[in-house]
C-alpha cells in the first residue's frame, strides 16, 4: 500500500537534514583547523588509550597516527616522576576530583628521543553528564624548556664560580694581610732597635747627672760636709732621674703595646710623645726640630701606629741627614685641619729623594741604605697603616733642598 503523504513528517525530514548538513558545514572548518594545526589535539577513552590523534602527533613523536590509536597514553611518557606525575593527574581528572590538566612531561620520540610537552586537558560528557573520556592539546615545549634548563645550568655553575672565586679571593685576601702583619711585625721590631738607639742617647745625660750626685755624696763624705739636709737633697735629685728613666721605659714599651681596637686620641699628645722618643737623637747628631701645631685635632684610629709612622718618616729624615755633610741640619713638622682632614707635614733639607727612586719608596723591602742598615719596610708599612688601617693617604714630594712627607687622615 503506498504510504500517504504526511506535510509534517516532510518538514520533519527537512528540518533534520538541514541541521545535519548545517552540523557539517559547522565542522569542515574546524577539521580543518585540527588538522593543520602545530598543537597536538587528542581525544582518550575511558581506558586510558589514546582515540583520536591529529597529524601534529607525527610531526611532534615521530609515531605515526595509525600505530598510536588504541595504545594507552602513559606508554608514550618517559619513565620517572614525570610519568607517575601524570599517571595520578589522570586518576584525578577520571574521578572527578580535579576538573584539568595542566602540566609539562616528556614524551618519547620514535627516533629514541624526547620531547617537552606542555599538556592541558579536560574531561569529555555525553548528554547525561558522564564522563566517556579525555580531551586536550599538547604544545611542544622542547626548545624553550631545554633553554630554560640550559640557563638553569648555566647559572649553577656561574654561581659555583662566584663561589669558588669568592673563596680564592677570600683566601688571597688573608694571604695579603698575614703577608701584611709580617711586615709590620718586621718594622716594628726594626723600629725596636730605632728606639734602642734612641732610649741610649736618652740615658747618657740622665746617667751623667746620677754619676755627679754619686760623686757629690763623696766628695762631701771627704770634705765633711755629708749632712742628713744634704743627703736627703741628693737622693732626691736621683729618684728624679731615675724616674724620669723609668717613665722612658713605659714609654717605649706602650709606644709597642698594638693597639686592638680603634680608640679617640689626641694629634698633639701623639706628636709630643713621639717627638720625646727621638729629641736625643737628633740634638745629638745637630739636627734641629721644629713642631708647629695650629690647631690640637681629635682624631680616632691606632694613636700607638700613627706614632710609628711619624717615627719610621723622622728616622728617615735624620739618617737622610747623617749622610750630608752640612752646618745646619733641621726636619720641621706642621699639623694643621683641612676639609675634615687632619695633615701633618713633615719636611727637612736634606737634599730629598732622587726622581729615579721617588716612585719606589713605598714598595716592601726597597731600600737606599747600605746592607744591614735598612729593611726597606718601613715606609711600606707606615702607608698601609695609613691607608689601610686609618682610610688615610700617604704621599711624598720632593722641595727646594728636601723632601716633604704629607699625612692626610679622616677627622672622626
């Protein structure tokens, strides 16, 4: 029997033919773009296997589409935390418990290889809410991520240089200062015998004057004149000499007590003391010495080091002296504050420093004098102290007839 015509079944058919080919129409372009895409577009059943694959999968693994299909996902990641990673993120996403993936793993390659994978995925639903598989894209991430760890590499290593060069320099630092403190043991040892030679012209006056009360006392014993008045005064000239030897002696031995921590002190009372070290010497080999202080200077550092320098510039300039053969012989020392600055100058005439050498004075063990006479540290450690010690400067010119030393120090 042939079936009647029914209108609204017609439309039925009509309608349901035209959304299927306007489903179609809506699909071409997107099968397109899935299929020349650079990304990875991947569709997982429920078993874990992989059900659709995009062309970009060869072009990324090496694995063709067709012996891929139906193999599980976690066979293609490399072995290691990155496969357990990712085999418990797609536990997570199958029991709901998170709603993505977003993740980097390697994946093998067919050549043997790997490849970084930037993976972000999601469930898939059908109409009545149940999940029947995963969806998603994988970016490759090689290059960058290789980058990434080559820089991470790089900046290891450089940080282990700066390490290792911290330590050499840590190490070389600490070689400079014992080198230093050697140094400055040997002139200060050096500057010992200085003062040796110093406390002995010191002595001989006070020495003379106790061998003329000694022989006072007798010579009045002879005369009869040794009266308990007398005795009294004579014992009392002595006490006074020999005290005035034993205040040298604690003097010679603060002068090289070291200083361990930085104290205030004052310039002046450091020029005194020191100048008291040497005044002998010098009136006795007819150098004269003229100090002139315009103005007392707190200053804070080494008072006992500072005292050393001055004393290693002035036995200088007195050998320096002892070399010429002139009348008038003298070493004039000005201190005076300029631009929160304390400067000493210290000058003489005794014909200064040849041009050759001038350059050279400050260098270790570099001497003018004869063999056993010099150290040629002297100078070298009175500017390290300066500079080093005290954030000072230490220079030197030569003057019409002389040399002058100028000692520049921070103020405070």
């Amino acid at each position: 029997m042939k079936k009647q015509f029914n209108s609204s079944e017609m439309v039925n058919n009509k309608k349901h033919k035209s959304n299927r080919d306007q489903s179609w129409e809506i699909q071409e372009p997107f099968r397109t773009v899935v299929q020349n895409i650079s990304e990875i577009i991947f569709l997982v059943d429920m078993d874990g296997s992989w059900s659709f694959l995009n062309p970009a999968w060869y072009d990324i693994t090496g694995f063709s589409i067709e012996e891929a299909i139906g193999k599980n996902v976690l066979s293609y990641v490399c072995p290691g935390e990155y496969f357990t990673e990712m085999k418990g993120l797609f536990c997570q996403l199958m029991q709901q418990e998170i709603e993505i993936i977003d993740i980097s793993s390697r994946f093998i390659t067919k050549s043997g290889g790997f490849r970084w994978l930037e993976v972000f995925a999601g469930t898939v639903k059908d109409g009545n809410g149940r999940i029947t598989g995963i969806s998603g894209s994988m970016n490759d991430i090689t290059i960058p991520k290789l980058v990434t760890e080559e820089l991470r590499v790089k900046q290891v290593q450089l940080e282990e240089m700066n390490r290792n060069l911290e330590i050499i320099v840590q190490n070389e630092v600490a070689k400079n200062r014992e080198k230093d403190l050697l140094l400055i043991q040997q002139g200060r040892l050096a500057a010992m015998g200085e003062m040796i030679g110093n406390i002995a012209h010191q002595w001989r006056q006070p020495l003379n004057a106790i061998g003329l009360v000694i022989q006072n006392m007798l010579d009045a014993y002879e005369y009869s004149e040794l009266t308990r008045d007398y005795l009294q005064n004579q014992v009392n000239k002595a006490t006074d000499i020999i005290q005035y030897m034993s205040q040298t002696i604690d003097d010679f031995r603060n002068f090289f007590k070291q200083n361990k921590e930085k104290q205030n002190y004052s310039l002046k009372e450091v020029l005194d003391k020191t100048l008291s070290f040497i005044e002998a010497s010098f009136k006795n080999n007819n150098i004269q010495l003229e100090l002139n202080v315009e103005e007392d200077i707190a200053l804070h550092g080494y008072p006992n080091e500072y005292s050393q320098v001055l004393l290693n510039i002035l036995n200088n300039a007195k050998d320096a002296h002892l070399k010429k053969n002139q009348f008038k012989r003298w070493v004039k020392i000005r201190a005076y504050p300029e631009n929160e600055k304390s400067v000493v100058i210290i000058c003489d005439n005794a014909g200064g420093i040849p041009d050759k050498i001038i350059s050279k004075i400050f260098e270790p063990y570099f001497t003018t004098k004869e063999p056993g006479k010099g150290t040629g540290i002297g100078l070298y450690m009175s500017k390290a102290i300066i500079e080093k010690n005290m954030r000072g400067s230490l220079t030197v010119r030569n003057i019409e007839g002389g040399a002058e030393f100028r000692i520049e120090c921070s103020i405070r």
